[in-house]
C-alpha cells in the first residue's frame, strides 16, 4: 500500500509537529483527518478471500499504533478521535466478520462471489467510516441546538479558553433572541479566550474578558459555567485547557452548574491513572519568563549543579466527574456516570489497546 | 525643672540633632556645631537636638535656661509679650506661637514659682488662640490642657504638647518677626551680658517681645525635642530612652547658643554643614535657647539647590520638606497627612536593595526621611504619633511576624506563594537564612506579574524556586505542603481580602488539604464585612488585559477595549472566604480567622491611645 503510506507519514508528521493545534478545529480536525485516512486506507487495501475483517482490523490498527506513537503523550486531543474512528470500524467490521462467518463458508468455491464479498465488506466499512466523519461535522449544529433549553433571559455565563462547540452553543442561544452576557477568562497561557471573545462580540453578544486569577471573584455573579474540553474520560471526567480544574472547584463552591459541551470524537474509553502527570503535557516555559529578562536567574545552580529555578507549564488539566454537572453532546445530555455508556456505544471493548497485538 | 522634664519620654536628644539649633554646639561645646548632620545618631553635643525641625542641624540643646535667667526675665518679658501678642493676631502662626510661648513661658513660669503672670498669659493665649482657624485648634486644645499641665508633672507632655505648636508656629512666627527678634535680642544681649550689641537698644517692649520670642522659642523648643525624641526615636530606631533628655537638658542648660552673637562666622560654619541651613535667630529668648530658633526663610534655596544632591532622601519627602520650611503645610493634620503621603509614596517606590533586609532598610530609610523633614520642621506630635504607629505597626510588626511564620517551615518544605508579598517575602528569607531547607513555589498572575519580581529576589537569595502561572495550580498542588499568602486586609468575617486569585489559590490548597496560612500585620485589620468581591473592589485599567507582555502574536483584541459590547475587566482584588484560611500570622500571634473580630475591638482601641 505505498499510497496509504504516504498519507499516513503525512499526517504523522503533522501530529508530530503539532500542526493540526492551531485554529477552531483541533479536534474535529484530527478527527477528520484520521477518519478520511482511514477510509483512504480501507479503500486501497486489497483484502485476501479470508479473514477479511481481520485483516482490516489489523490494517487500521497499525495505522492506529503510528499515529498515537506520533503524538504519545497527548492521547486527549488526539486517541479520542483515533479511537472513535479505530474501534468504530472494527466494531463494524466484526459485525460483518459474524455475519459473513456463514457466508464465507459457501462462498468458498466462488471467487467471484469472494471478490464481491470483500468488496462489500469493505464498502461496510468505508460507509460506517464515512458516517463516523458526518456525525463529526454535524456534531455542533446538534449541541447547539440543546442550547435553547439551558440558556433563558438575563443570564451570565463564564466559558473558559475557546472551544468551537462552545461558541456555536451561545451563537444559537442567541439567535433565538435570548439575553445573556458572557465572561470570558483568558486561558493562560495560551490566552485563547481573547480569541473566542472576539468571535463573540462579533456576532453580538456582550462579552466581558476577565484574567484567569478573577474567576473566583467573577463565579459568584455567574448562572452557569459553560467549556469545551479536549476529552472526556471513561469515568466521566475530563480533560480541559489548564486552569479548567480552579474554574470547575469555583463553580462548585458557589454551586453554580460546569456544563461540558463534547462531540463524540471526545469520548475516550481510558480510565485516568494519574491524570495530571500521564495526560498532560509540558509547554515551553518562555510563555511565562521571557527568558532575556530572567536569563540571571536561569544559569543560577545551588551547590550540587542543581538549577535553582524551575518553569512548569503544564498544558492541560484534569476535572474529576463529581464536579461536573451535566455533559450535552450531539444525542442529548448525560450526567457523568452515563458517559461509560455512551463510550461503549463507540468502542469494542477488545479494542481498548492499541498495542497489544491480539492473536485471535 | 526636672521635674517638669521626667514625664518627658522621649528619645535621647543627642540622637537627634535636628533643630533650629545653630547655636547651642557653639557655646556649649565651644566649637562650631558639627553636627548639622542629617541624621540624629549622631549624639550630639549636650545641646538639645530634638526640638528643632531641621533633620540634621545641630540642635542647640534643648535647655531649660536658668531659672534665675529666666525669672529675671521673665516678668518683663512676660508683660511685654503679653502685650505683645494680642494684638498680633493676623498670621495664625503667630497666634499660635502666642498661645505656645505664653503656655510655655507660663509652664516655666510656674516652676519658676511665677504663677503670676500665668493666668495673664493663658488669657491672651486664648484670646489669641480663638482667632486662629485650623492650626489654632491644636492650639486652643493645648491652651486646654495647659492648666493641667503646669500644675503637675505630668503636664510636662502637655507643655510639650504646646510647645511643640509654639515652635511650629513659633518658626512661622519667627518670619514674620525677625528683624524685631534680631533687635530684640541684640538688645536683650546688650543688656545682659555686656557683649557687644549689634543693634540699638529697642524699647523694652521690643526688647520684650523679642525676649518673649527667644522665650518662647525656648520653651517650644524644649518640648520639640521631646517630641522629636518621639519621633526620632521611632524613626532612627529605639534605642533611645527617654529619660536621657532630662540630663541633656539640663547639661545643655549652660551652654546657650548665643554663637551667633558673638560670633558670626560660627554660624555661618555651622549653617555650612547643615543639610537644611537655618539661619539661627538673632534675638532668642533667654528662656528658650534651649530650642532651636531659625530664621525662616533662608533655607529654601538652599535646599532648592541641593534637591538632586540629595540621593537617599525621596522626591516625595523633599518636596514636603520643602512645602514645610516654606510654610505651604501648616497646621497639625495638614503635615502629618502630607508627611504620611509622601512616605507612602516613598514606600511604595522603595524596593529592598539586594543586599539589606526589608526590615532594617526601610527603617533606616525611613529614620533618614524623618530626620530631613524634621530639619525642615519639628514634627508635631500628630506626626510623631504617626510615625510612631509605622514603625510599630508596619516595621516591628512584620519582624513578630517572621519571627511567628519560620516557625511553620520546616526542612523539606514545599511552600506556595502567589504574587508578591512583602511579608512572605521575608518570612522565606528569614527561613532560609535560618537554615532551613525548603523549596518554594511562585505563581503568577496577569496582568500584573508580581510573582516574578518575587521570583528574582528569592532566586538571587538562593532558595530553589518553581515559577508556574495560576491556571497550573492544581497541577502543582500536589507536591506542595503548605501554601503562605499575604493579604491587604482582613475583614470581620474572617474574609481575606488581598490580591485577585488569591481567593482561587486558597481553593484549591483547600481541595488538596493544604495548609493556607496568611500573613498580615494587624494594622490591615478591618472592621468591615464583605461577603464576595464584587460589592467592593478596584478596578484597574482593561487595556492591560488585550495585551500580553511578550507575546505579540496575542492581540485579537487590539483596539477592542472601547466597544461596548467587548468588555474588558481588570479587577484588583478579591475576596477570601474564611473557611479557605487555616490561619492568619499577625503580629498579635497565630490566630484562626475567627478571632479577627476579636483583635479589631479590642486592640484596636489601644492603639487609638497610643
């Protein structure tokens, strides 16, 4: 498959070097990306007369393993989408392989017949690849249209960082000419929120930008906290833009409702073992000093050649389930101890692990 | 005479040897006064330094002139000035004066057994006195007190009191009298001492007057000193006692600075050295040579020339030094509150060289900003009083509070920080001159960056620190032990109201089961209630918000701070609940935030007494 190679190196490249962060889509993005390179894959696979969906599955599953190993440490943003679009398409396809155990058995003695099955196996499977992609595309309009129930008049919302999802929520909330106002914190250290505000005010919505140390202050004049996250977890909590945690904590305190909006490219079928040291990621600590300023400071080492001064600038944060309210996704809203149900809609159980190579 | 000197408590005057004083070095200590230096440690000759305003001006002591002296004089003297006064009741300086001198005249008087003429001069002090507009308050307060304190000891701080106003008001006085004062005293010298007298013999009512000047000057200037020990002693540090005054005083009794009389070029020496030159009066009262007497006037272009000679002093001290000797400021409340805003700018552009502790070097700066305003001026009591409450309440409160909070520190200590606070500040270097070994972390906020100013210094003292934004706390909180915060006040419920996301660093030790403490001196303690941050706050400027420092590709929303329907919010402050708080160090001890209430009524009245 030197083709299939050649699109797979590519978007390991881009994951690698983190291409596919900047702009709204990040998510939807990689999802895309990785769904329509799925589909490019299956479609060019010459698929041998047995062991169709095996060999499918497996064709998929080291596609899986190369673009996870590019982007390792960052399985929110990224496994959830791969494992969406990976487990969805052996899902399918061993709903085939089942049905088609029989049929295969007949069929034997006809090539024809085989080559029409495989090719129809495959067809299988590039559609449901080809639905994965749809529902991710349309995902937005869906939750957006939830948002007329949660938002009524004279209502303050505080969202945090940027999140497309969140903001097509508000832009419909407002089209249905309800009255609210929205605080935006910035979202150290990538100060997304500007962005976000910006979009905001453009479609005419009163936004307020606020510093991430003031939603503490901000919290109590709030009706509803409304985020996008990168992930959503197997026990239903989530992994969100760093400071998510403090805002989530706040909203408790001041029991004031943490809505997640989530696609289902979000869902991830992980459990996490110590979030916030395996599911993070460190950024370059010159986003907080300027290293010219501080460059005194940085070569300064104690007696045993220790450095003095250290930067941490984690990207990401992890909210455990008990804080959150409510997650509305693309088929209605879920308290987070459903969300395992919802995971395992998408995901095969044995496909959990991309890894181990099963030799069934 | 010691006796009406005992209840005095103030500092030693050789220690401060501001003043009007220009005079007494040289007669007392025969040589030129060298002490015209800026600050008051240097102990000085038996001349009383205290009284006078001048920071550094060798102060003429503080002497309580011979009784015979006086008493000789002070009939004479008392009757003239008592007419001299009265009708002299324009300037309210003046008036001021007049109610000082007379009180002091009449406090000497008293001891002098001259009771007499004492119930005259109280009568044409308040006559005087009531023309006087918000000066002549103090004043007519003082002329209250007056009666009590000549009769007992313990009205030594009242005459004090008085004669504190008498020599501020004595020294505005003084420019408008001079030229009598000169001829007076010339006069008042010729008759005396038989030394040669420069001018004509005025008049005995000039004479008079001018004696009753000097006199008054005297008198104003022995309690001045008392007063500026209290102040001195706040300010250069208290190592003075009291009680020494009263031997100053009296050692400082014989030599009287009558340099100037017989000897000009004395004077001119000693107005050479002296950071404020004040031009000694001509004629001084023999019963108040013991306080500084200056000519007005003459400094001010002096000092105008030196203004950027003068590293250490503060430009905001300078020019209220200046406003002072130029008579802009006058009147008790007028001073104390400019002094007081000119130290808080000072304070708030004073930074902690590398070298020095906050604690010591602030006081010395301090120390030295009191001096040079008080060679300006003698403090009056209100500001004595004031800088009596910094040092205690600020300075020696934030040293009880180090010494509390090391206590908490541990080795092997993580210890959390956010922004910067001067008194975490010093508690973790304090600890860590102790030895102890901890690491600390810094987190940061914007827009205003404070952490990394705390950063640099703790860096540069050699403590290993983490520096983290404030979003990445619950990242970091796992590996931290305690978390120190410091706050701008403490409110009645226990709600600790500092720098905004404090409130959110709290939180989250909180969740983790970390220890919060905070540390606030007591002075922050307030009355007040709040239940959130937003029924009281301060907002500071949004356009600060749109830009990031460093970061130029952030500016979505360059030019979007005046749109009414994209807002940005900078908020200064916000609001700890109390139960996030596991303990305020103040300098009253380690308290829980319940027993703020407590602190606020009860010893707060105390202070009030101070």
């Amino acid at each position: 498959m030197p083709g299939t190679h050649t699109l797979v190196n590519e978007l390991v490249t881009k994951l690698k070097k983190r291409l596919v962060q900047r702009g709204w889509r990040v998510h939807r993005e990689t999802a895309l990306l990785t769904a329509e390179l799925l589909r490019s894959v299956i479609s060019q696979l010459k698929v041998p007369a047995t062991n169709q969906a095996e060999t499918l599955i497996d064709a998929v599953k080291s596609v899986g393993k190369l673009l996870v190993a590019a982007n390792p440490v960052g399985p929110p943003s990224r496994s959830p989408s791969l494992h969406a679009i990976l487990d969805r398409t052996p899902d399918s396809e061993r709903a085939h392989h089942s049905s088609r155990a029989g049929d295969s058995f007949e069929g034997k003695g006809k090539s024809a017949d085989r080559n029409a099955e495989s090719w129809k196996l495959k067809h299988d499977v590039i559609r449901a690849v080809n639905e994965l992609i749809e529902d991710i595309n349309s995902c937005h309009e869906q939750i957006a249209e939830q948002s007329v129930e949660l938002i009524h008049q004279n209502e303050s919302l505080l969202t945090f960082g940027r999140s497309r999802t969140v903001r097509e929520f508000l832009c419909a909330a407002k089209e249905k000419r309800r009255s609210f106002r929205v605080f935006v914190a910035e979202g150290a250290p990538k100060y997304q929120g500007h962005a976000l505000a910006k979009d905001l005010g453009a479609r005419g919505i009163q936004t307020t930008v606020i510093t991430d140390s003031a939603v503490f202050a901000m919290i109590s004049r709030v009706n509803m906290v409304v985020v996008g996250v990168h992930a959503v977890m197997a026990n239903g909590g989530v992994i969100g833009p760093v400071g998510l945690n403090m805002v989530a904590l706040a909203a408790r305190k001041h029991a004031v409702p943490f809505v997640v909006v989530a696609g289902p490219h979000k869902l991830c079928p992980l459990y996490p073992q110590n979030p916030h040291v395996l599911l993070n990621e460190m950024r370059c600590p010159s986003e907080l000093l300027q290293d010219g300023e501080f460059s005194d400071c940085m070569g300064v080492c104690n007696g045993s050649g220790n450095p003095l001064l250290n930067v941490v600038n984690p990207a990401f944060d992890y909210v455990p389930p008990e804080l959150v309210s409510l997650f509305i996704t693309d088929i209605g809203g879920y308290n987070p101890s459903f969300v395992h149900r919802l995971i395992s809609d998408h995901y095969s159980a044995d496909d959990l692990d991309l890894q181990k190579r099963t030799t069934s | 005479m010691d006796s009406r000197r005992a209840p005095r408590t103030v500092s030693d005057p050789k220690v401060r040897k501001v003043g009007f004083f220009t005079a007494p070095p040289d007669r007392s200590l025969s040589g030129p006064p060298d002490h015209r230096i800026f600050s008051f440690l240097t102990s000085p000759p038996p001349v009383v330094d205290n009284s006078s305003p001048s920071a550094g001006n060798s102060l003429s002591p503080v002497m309580i002139p011979p009784p015979r002296h006086s008493s000789a004089n002070l009939s004479p003297l008392r009757r003239d000035s008592a007419e001299y006064f009265p009708p002299s009741a324009s300037p309210t300086s003046f008036s001021d004066d007049v109610a000082a001198a007379a009180m002091g005249r009449g406090a000497v008087a008293a001891s002098s057994s001259l009771p007499g003429g004492l119930g005259f001069d109280i009568a044409a002090l308040k006559s005087a006195a009531s023309s006087v507009p918000a000066s002549g308050l103090t004043t007519v307060s003082v002329v209250n007190n007056f009666p009590i304190g000549i009769s007992e000891k313990g009205g030594g701080v009242a005459v004090e009191m008085q004669n504190d106003q008498s020599t501020r008001s004595k020294s505005l006085k003084e420019k408008t009298t001079k030229a009598e004062r000169r001829a007076l005293q010339e006069a008042q010298r010729a008759a005396k001492a038989a030394a040669k007298a420069e001018g004509g013999t005025t008049p005995a009512a000039a004479s008079g007057a001018a004696a009753s000047v000097t006199m008054k000057s005297t008198k104003s200037v022995k309690p001045p000193p008392s007063l500026k020990n209290d102040s001195a002693t706040v300010a250069a540090s208290e190592k003075k006692g009291g009680d020494r005054p009263t031997e100053k005083d009296r050692k400082k009794e014989v030599p009287q600075p009558r340099m100037q009389y017989d000897d000009k070029s004395r004077v001119e020496k000693a107005k050479r050295r002296a950071v404020v030159k004040q031009t000694e009066a001509r004629n001084r009262v023999e019963l108040f040579r013991h306080l500084p007497q200056y000519e007005r006037g003459t400094q001010l272009p002096e000092l105008e020339s030196k203004l950027f000679e003068l590293d250490p002093m503060h430009p905001a001290v300078y020019k209220v030094g200046l406003q002072y000797l130029s008579g802009d400021i006058c009147g008790g409340n007028a001073r104390c509150i400019a002094m007081l805003q000119a130290f808080q700018e000072a304070i708030k552009d004073y930074s902690t060289p590398p070298e020095k502790t906050l604690a010591r070097d602030l006081t010395a700066k301090i120390g030295s900003y009191v001096s040079f305003l008080i060679e300006c001026r003698p403090l009056s009591i209100s500001m004595g009083n004031a800088i009596r409450f910094i040092n205690e309440k600020i300075i020696l409160a934030d040293k009880v509070i180090v010494k509390h909070a090391v206590t908490k520190i541990s080795d092997g200590d993580v210890l959390l920080t956010y922004g910067s606070s001067s008194a975490v500040e010093m508690v973790l270097l304090h600890a860590h001159e102790l030895g102890k070994q901890f690491r600390v972390v810094v987190v940061d906020s914007r827009p205003k960056l404070e952490g990394q100013l705390l950063l640099r210094r703790l860096v540069g003292k050699g403590i290993n620190c983490t520096y983290t934004h404030i979003n990445a706390i619950s990242y970091i909180m796992h590996e931290v032990t305690r978390v120190f915060l410091g706050a701008s006040s403490v409110l009645s419920n226990g709600t600790v109201y500092s720098r905004v996301g404090t409130a959110c660093v709290a939180m989250v030790a909180h969740s983790f089961h970390v220890p919060v403490l905070v540390c606030c001196e007591a002075y922050k303690f307030h009355e007040r209630v709040q239940l959130d941050s937003i029924c009281s706050n301060e907002l500071g400027d949004p356009d600060v918000i749109s830009k990031v420092r460093g970061r130029e590709d952030i500016n979505f929303l360059d030019g979007s701070s005046n749109s009414a329907i994209l807002q940005l919010l900078n908020l200064i402050y916000d609001a700890t609940p109390s139960d996030y708080v596991s303990m305020i160090i103040t300098d009253y001890g380690m308290v829980p935030p319940t027993s703020v209430p407590v602190i606020v009524r009860e010893y707060r009245r105390e202070h009030l007494w101070i």
